[in-house]
C-alpha cells in the first residue's frame, strides 16, 4: 500500500519523503510515526500520511505532537470531515482494514478537501495543549 500511495503522490508532482519501513520485518511503528509527527510539527512538511495495520497505534504516536491532527480514515466521510472541519495534517491508514483502491481514494479526497475555517478555526486552535 505504501509504495502505491508513493506513486500516486509522486504521479501528481508532490514531494515524497519515505520514513519507511523498507522491509518485510517486523518495526516500531512509533519510531516511523514520530519522525513524520515531528516533521508536520516543525513545518518541514505541510501534511504527511501514515500507515500501519489498523492505524490505531500510528494515530495515537502522532497526535502527540503540538500541532499535529492526525486522522484516522477508513471511509470517504471521515477523510472529508477530517479536513473540514479539523484540518487535519496527517492522513492514517489502516493497511491491514482497507484495501490499496480505497486507500487511494481516501487520499485523493483528503488532498481535494479543504478546511472550512470560520467557526472550525477556533476549535482546531484550542486542540493543543499547552
């Protein structure tokens, strides 16, 4: 799934910075999820995409970070939602829940949706803790 959302950013002229894994063995998901978090987080990155298994564990590392809304989306709805009205800089995917083409879908909608702003703008401020 990895390689083909690397395709298709890279297919639509995005920069892609692979954080891995580069293998079929076993990793620490946090390690990856932490280097993309923070890269969001400094503003190396305006938004990245995770992916493991279900997508649980990747959310929970990244959401740590100030400034960082990572969302979880199996569904066309909470990839759009996330970005309506949470401006959400992180898309997760759940590798081992969905399948390549709608992982596919999830991003492409994700990238197309943009940020409502007005009343959503003071609730996505009061997201970080201080």
């Amino acid at each position: 799934m990895k390689e083909k959302v690397k395709a298709f950013l890279q297919e639509r002229g995005f920069e892609v910075e692979d954080a891995g894994t580069h293998s079929e063995a076993s990793v620490d998901y946090t390690d990856i999820g932490k280097e993309v978090a923070r890269k969001i987080s400094d503003g190396t990155f305006e938004r990245g995409v995770l992916i493991c298994g279900t997508g649980l564990g990747m959310s929970m590392v990244a959401n740590r970070f100030k400034g960082v809304r990572a969302a979880l989306a199996n569904d066309l709805f909470s990839a759009i939602m996330s970005r309506r009205h949470n401006d959400s800089n992180i898309l997760v995917l759940g590798g081992r829940l969905i399948g390549d083409t709608l992982a596919l879908q999830l991003l492409e909608t994700w990238l197309q949706t943009p940020f409502e702003g007005g009343r959503h703008q003071r609730r996505v401020e009061k997201m970080d803790i201080e």
